[in-house]
C-alpha cells in the first residue's frame, strides 16, 4: 500500500511541481537547429544566422473544429429539428451537411478518435479514463505515436487553442503534481480554457482550468457557453495582435447538450407550448423536415419505439406538463448554445477571418443521452429512488428546471425523438442511433456548392485527414522525438466537390461495452449486449444500411453467409484495433485513480483542486480527516477541508465555536454532525473526524479534538460510487456550499499546517 507523504507522490510539493513543470508542458518542440552563419572574431568578421520558425504556407486558412456534447440527429433545425440553430443552419447552408456521419457512440472515445485521426481503442481510449484497466485498448494512455491534430498542426507553424471539455487524461494525472504531458497543453494546444476530467460540468458553476491552473471561482454568474466564447474570441484576438500572419487550430468542445441541462428561462420560455403535442408528435414533425431538407431518403419511416419509451397520450397530465418543460429546457439550452458558437463565428467574420477558416462540426459525439430515466430526473436525488419516487419528485420540482441549482436531464422519450429517424441512443455502438450523427463543413475558399448534401460514408476519425488536406499540412515523420503512426480514418476531401463521389471509407467498427457491430460497404451487423451476459449468446443483427439506412429490416436470418462473413471482419477488425478483452462493467474493478493504492494522503493549504473523479474519495472507503490546525481563538471559523457542493458530498469545518461535519448525499439529504462541547480549545490543535461505512449502505461520524471525542452521529445513507462536479479543496469550500450554514468560499481564518487523510485498509468497493 502507498502512503502518498513522500515528496514526491503527496501533494507537498505539488505547487512547485506544478509550476516547474508548466514551462516544458507548454514548450514548443524546437531541437536546436545548425548553425548557418559564420563565425569571426569580431562583429564585422561574422555573419548572423537565426534559427528558421516553423511558418505555414501564405495564405493557409484558420481551421475551427467544434463539438457539441449529446445530441441526437433530429435535434437541430439544421437536420430538421424543431430546436433553432440559426448560426448552425447558416454555416450548412453556406457550406455541406454530411448525412452519413458517424462517432463511436459514447464521449472520450469520439474525442480521442477525433483529435488522432484513429480508432479509439487504437489510442487506448475504448472507453472512459474512468473505466481504465490494464490492456492496450482501454489503459486510457494515448500514445505519442499517434499525435494529436494540435500536435500537427504545430509543426506545420499553426496556434492551437482547445476550450471546453476533454475528458480523455488518465485519472491518475489529474493531480495538481500531474504528470501534466497528457493534459491539453501536453498534446499540442498552448492553450486551454475548460474542464480537463469527467464528462459534464455544472453550467452554472463551471470547475475550470486554464492551463494546467485552477482558475478561482469567480461566482460572477456566467453560463459556461458565454466563458469559453469569451476566452475563443480573446485567444483568436491576442493571436492576431502578435504580430505574425500565423493561422489557428481553435477546439471547441461544448458541455452542451450533456447533462445538467441548465439555462437561463430567457432561452427556455421561447419554447413554452412548443412541446406540448409530445414526443410521438414530435417524431413525425422532424422527420417530414428531414426529408423535405435531404438529409434522409424520401422514402424514409419512423422506427418503432423504444422499449420502455410509453405513447404520449398514455401519460398524466402531470406527466405531459413535466417532460414537456424538461423538452423546452433542452431546447432553450441547445438554442443559446448555438447563440455562442454564433458569437465566436461572428467575430471570426467582423475581423475578416471568415472567409480564410473551414470550419467542422460535429453535431454530437454520440447518439441522443439515454441516461435521464423514463421518467428525467430535475436533481441528484441519490441512490436506491424508484422511478415513482423521482417522477413524484421531479414534479414537485418542476421550477427548478435548468436553474443553477438544479442537475437536469430529460426523460428517454425525448432523447428517442431527438434521435430521429433512429433507433436506440448514445453508448449502442450495435445502432446507427448511438454512432450516427451531423456534420457540418464550412469552407468558403474550398466549397463550391453552397447548401450542398453529401451522403458518402464517414467517421470521426476522418476530420483529421480530412483537414490537413484541404489546408495542405503534412505529418513529420517524427513529432516530439516519436516516430508517427499511419492514420486509420479517411479522408472526405474527396467528396467536398463531388455529391457523386463513390465511398472511401469502406469498413468501420465499433464497440462499448460490449455492445458491437462492423460496417463494411454499405452492410452493417451488430449486436446489442446486455450487461452481465455472455458475449458468445448476444443475439446479432444484419442490415443493408444503403437501401435501409435507419435499421429496421433485419437480414440475419434471410442471408447468414453475409453475417457469418462480417462477424469474422470484426473479429480481425477488434484484433487489430485493441477492441478486445470485451468488456460490460460487470468485471471487478477499482477506480485507476493516483490514490487507489493510499493508506494516507496529506493535503496542504494554498493546493489547487483535486479533480473528484480522480480524487481521494472517488473510491469509496472508511476514511478519517485529520486537520492540524492553529485556532486563533473563538471567533476561528471556515472550511477545513471539503468535497463537492450543492448536489452532494461533505465538509469539515468550524462554526460558532463548535466543530461541524456535514455529509450529503443529494437532494438536499444532509447529515449534519456537531461537536457536543460549548467551544474548541484555542491555539495549536488537532481536529479529526472519522467516517465508518458499514455493509448496509450507513455509516457513522465521529468527531474529535486533540484525541477527545466530541460528537457522535448515524448517517443512514452514504453516496455511492458519485463522481461530483466539485471537487476536493482544503481552507475553503468552492463554487456552492456543502453545509447550508454559510456562503462559499467560507475560508479558514486560523491556521491549517495540513490535512491528512487515511484511510482503512481493505475497505476499497469494487465498482460494478
């Protein structure tokens, strides 16, 4: 077992570390280049000679990549949709919509795939960071082999700016002592503005990173779709003043449309009404746009519903009132997405840039969520609610829809119809529901058709071929000292002036959870997986996706050669690509987190934030916090040491003279503790408290000063396996309170030396 206080693994020195090790995150690669000058005795005698400056061809355009998080096919007006995107529809409608675009189904893995240019389990991101286990295609640790599109881009003489999420470091590096070279600025952008871990931000209260930097909260009110427009049009803006006519790489990864889906009511009361008629209406609405738009074949049916999705006109007016305002929240959001992105497109345009930028965008990086329930869910209510008891809930609750302290996500009955004309949704790599998604291309100098539709086949793994062709950019042989790997996706620049233009991309996989399927020249086998099956008896489907293009005849049984045949290709298609162990989550497994292995870990005041999800409680066991402190006397108050905020999670801290433990569980479920004696002692002091978890899902707090126990209590509930939205700080408590007795940052007015925490050993939970 690790005891995390030596120096170099604890958090003593992380500052220093931190700081030291920001200059060579950020360097450009520039091995000193020969001398061509000419050396004399004297000034007069030499000729100078600087080094050459990697520049890119005159003239090379601006390239913008952007990504929107959880959206299905027939969300947008731009495919269709009844939700207003008038910034989107006018980049398609001055650009191309590609119809036959693809992800991987689920978030980190679009991400890795779509920043390499490779399959994502070939980059060892088959999964989550927070699913990582010990093989080549799930270990999370993407290879420098296979440089990312700002790694590239950098050699070719480009700035290169990420906002937004990444959600692709291992956990064990989201520490403030790293190792920091696969955080954004590890992978080629010098900058970044966004959330490095997990994959949702509160959007209201955003945990952000600059850098590799904790920004501090701001509590300034701000949505986080206007913070990274505003820092995208500040980094376009400071790199055109620089002096240079060097071209930018700008990524922008919006949290939006993912859970929490949270908005002013500005933007969500422009829908109110709109959604009334429900989702089986709304089903059929968007797909008559769709093909009236051309972005489906005329010819094209609604699927029958999903399982468990009930008929509109079955529900409760109660029922009806709550999921039509979750839908108005969704599209408010989405629609004041679009707003921002319109802003950042804007100024791109009054500086004059526009015209020298191709822009991408994928609508998506998977299928609509399918993770709000039948029924939604307006707030964290915890673990072990029925469906009745969240839908009772979400009723009384109805107000706090898209608010700041709400935690939204809309029933599976929206996220069906947002997924229009497909079946299933996001994480059922076996559906075109959870892999197929819009693109946008955008590129006034290379675009001859305006307004274009083009159907070829494509996957996310092609933008990045895709992009350095049209712009002329060339892969070095070696970057950053690592010999390149070949890409695996292909390029479309073919197809960009050619709406005729036969399919390049011929065979794809793809695969989560153990759910798969293999597309190869227009047919397509897949096999939905339930979790804790064996793999050998999943039932598998076959499709002609050229003449039935959202899945609804099954072929399996009219032609099993042609199964048999694209079973075997994904077979040597998972080889290749590290696809193999499967994997449902069944499998014993603890968080890959730096402190898994802890017996102790020791926290010192003036550290940044330690990310929840790779943090010191992100695996559930028995813990205790031991602050040594120096109280200053009885008016000593603030925040020893706290984790999360509203939505859930604990805090230590002294107020009114009394030591407080407050653990929450979500829902506004707290369980308050507090000292039994009058005061604490004044000066020097050790201040403790121990948290034991029992096997039935309780636990107790014991509270201590200097050794003597001073308070006692049952928590009946304990929070599972959460990963929050805040994370852990020490002498305050961040962005919203924890306790409900003070107003963050609720900062420490005595003295901390340091907080340690221990932990029991053997009392790690295998996360299922």
């Amino acid at each position: 077992m690790k005891n995390l206080s030596f120096p170099v693994k604890t958090l003593a020195l992380a500052a220093m570390a931190w700081m030291g090790s920001s200059q060579l995150v950020n360097a450009q690669y520039t091995p000193a280049q020969p001398y061509k000058g000419k050396i004399g005795k004297t000034i007069k005698e030499t000729t100078e000679s600087w080094p050459e400056r990697k520049k890119a061809a005159k003239g090379a355009p601006n390239v913008v990549w952007i990504l929107l998080d959880d959206v299905g096919y027939g969300a947008i007006s731009t495919f269709g949709g009844l939700i207003n995107t008038p910034n989107l529809d006018s980049l398609a409608n001055n650009g191309l919509r590609y119809t036959n675009f693809h992800t991987t189904a689920i978030c980190a893995p679009t991400r890795a795939s779509l920043l390499t240019g490779r399959n994502s389990h070939s980059v060892h991101m088959g999964l989550f960071p927070e699913t990582a286990i010990g093989t080549p295609g799930y270990d999370s640790q993407m290879p420098f082999e296979k440089a990312t599109v700002a790694e590239i881009l950098k050699e070719n003489g480009y700035n290169t700016f990420a906002l937004g999420k990444w959600h692709i470091t291992p956990l064990v590096d989201l520490t403030p002592a790293g190792p920091f070279n696969r955080w954004p600025t590890g992978r080629g952008f010098e900058q970044f503005y966004g959330f490095p871990s997990r994959g949702s931000i509160d959007q209201w209260h955003p945990e952000l990173w600059e850098g590799i930097h904790r920004i501090k909260d701001q509590q300034d009110g701000k949505h986080f779709n206007e913070l990274i427009a505003d820092k995208a049009i500040s980094y376009v803006s400071g790199q055109g003043s620089g002096g240079s006519e060097k071209p930018f790489f700008l990524y922008i990864a919006t949290g939006a449309g993912h859970a929490p889906h949270q908005v002013a009511k500005e933007w969500s009361d422009k829908y109110k009404g709109k959604f009334d008629d429900g989702w089986d209406a709304y089903r059929e609405k968007v797909l008559a746009n769709q093909i009236r738009l051309g972005v489906v074949p005329k010819n094209a049916k609604i699927p029958p519903r999903n399982p468990g999705v009930k008929d509109w006109n079955t529900l409760s007016a109660d029922e009806k009132k709550l999921y039509a305002r979750f839908m108005e929240n969704y599209a408010g959001f989405l629609e004041y997405t679009d707003h921002e992105i319109g802003r950042v497109i804007k100024h791109l345009k009054e500086s004059g840039q526009l015209e020298n930028t191709l822009v991408f965008v994928s609508v998506g990086d998977n299928g609509a969520s399918k993770e709000g329930t039948f029924v939604g869910t307006v707030n964290n209510y915890g673990t072990g609610i029925t469906e009745d008891e969240r839908l009772k809930k979400n009723i009384e609750n109805i107000d706090l829809i898209g608010s700041e302290f709400s935690k939204v996500n809309y029933p599976l009955g929206w996220a069906a119809a947002t997924n229009v004309p497909f079946r299933h949704w996001k994480s059922d790599a076996n559906s075109e529901g959870g892999t197929h998604n819009p693109l946008i291309v955008f590129y006034p100098k290379g675009i001859k058709e305006k307004g274009g539709i083009r159907n070829q086949y494509g996957h996310v793994s092609d933008i990045l071929p895709t992009t350095l062709e049209l712009i002329n950019a060339k892969v070095p042989e070696t970057i950053n000292g690592y010999k390149q790997d070949a890409f695996e996706g292909t390029s479309l620049a073919y197809s960009l002036n050619d709406a005729s233009a036969k399919d390049r991309h011929l065979v794809q996989y793809y695969e989560i959870r153990g759910s798969r399927s293999i597309y190869k020249d227009g047919w397509k086998a897949g096999s939905l997986h339930k979790k804790g099956t064996d793999f050998n008896e999943d039932t598998w489907e076959m499709y002609n996706v050229k003449e039935d293009f959202n899945e609804i005849n099954d072929l399996a049984a009219q032609n099993p050669a042609k199964l048999k045949e694209l079973r075997t290709l994904f077979d040597t298609e998972a080889t290749k690509y590290n696809v193999f162990p499967l994997k449902d989550g069944t499998e014993p497994f603890v968080l890959p987190t730096a402190y898994k292995d802890a017996d102790r870990v020791i926290l010192y005041p003036g550290q940044s934030t330690i990310v929840d999800v790779g943090g010191p409680f992100a695996i559930k066991k028995s813990f205790s916090i031991i602050a040594d402190v120096e109280l200053r006397g009885v008016e000593t108050e603030g925040v020893l040491l706290s984790r999360g905020g509203f939505e859930g999670g604990l805090s230590f801290f002294v107020q009114n003279r009394k030591l407080n433990f407050v653990y929450a569980v979500g829902d506004g479920e707290k369980y308050v503790i507090t000292s039994e004696r009058a005061t604490l002692p004044t000066g020097k002091a050790q201040l403790r408290a121990d948290v034991k978890y029992d096997q039935n899902g309780s636990g107790v707090v014991s509270l201590f000063a200097n050794n003597d126990k001073i308070g006692e209590s049952k928590i009946e509930k304990t929070t599972g396996a959460v990963y929050l939205h805040e994370g852990i700080n020490v002498g305050i408590d961040d962005l919203t309170p924890v306790a409900d007795t003070y107003k963050v940052p609720f900062a420490f007015t005595g003295k901390i030396n340091k907080v340690v925490i221990e932990y029991n050993p053997g009392q790690a939970a295998n996360l299922k």
